[in-house]
C-alpha cells in the first residue's frame, strides 16, 4: 500500500491549507485514516483520524478549526486545516490501517511540510 500526500506549504498564522493523501495498491479494505505531525526532537502525534464508519477524532488544539474528511471509494483523506497558528508547523504524515489477507497493516505517507509564519 502506497500512500501519497501532498497540499503543504507555507501559509501565514490565520490561513487555511488543505492536505490530501491517496492509497493505492492491493489491499481488500482501509479501516482507519488520519493524519499525525512531527516537530524536531518530539514524537510524532496524533492530529485527526477517521474511520471506516466514518467517526473521527481529533488532538484536542486543532479541535474547531481542523476538519478530516474521506472519499471511500477513492481511498482518500484530507485534512482542511483553518485558522492556523504557528504551532501548527510540523511535517504532517498521512496514516492508514488497511486490511491484507484478514491482517490489519499501518502504512505511512512521506510526509509534507507545514510551515506557518507569524
């Protein structure tokens, strides 16, 4: 499973962006998508995912102004990110969980950068 992401960048504190992130490959299912981010010299975290029936989830600061969203048929999540502040700025990954022969796998995208000036 391959997963593509694109839609960082630099954007000032106040301005919206909106990731996108595509699967592909052989896989019978994706249950659970999302995003997570990373700083330096900090663990990645959790910022929204979205399951397969649809319930989502959010890191309690992007509460309100992050909104994830997915297309089932197309194997896509996206992230519409509003009201950005500076401590938004990481590099975002894109995650699924997709189902191989009745195994659930993580898969993680390459990562794109958010930057958010002040």
């Amino acid at each position: 499973v391959q997963l593509q992401a694109s839609g960082g960048g630099l954007v000032q504190a106040g301005g919206s962006l909106r990731l996108s992130c595509a699967a592909s490959g052989r896989f019978f299912s994706i249950n659970r998508m999302g995003w997570y981010r990373q700083t330096p010299g900090k663990q990645r975290e959790l910022v929204a995912t979205v399951s397969s029936g649809g319930s989502t989830n959010y890191k309690d600061s992007v509460k309100g102004r992050f909104t994830i969203s997915r297309d089932m048929a197309k194997n896509t999540v996206s992230l519409q990110m509003n009201s950005l502040k500076s401590k938004d700025t990481a590099v975002y990954y894109c995650n699924a969980r997709a189902i191989i022969q009745l195994i659930e796998y993580e898969y993680w995208g390459q990562g794109t950068q958010v930057t958010v000036s002040s």
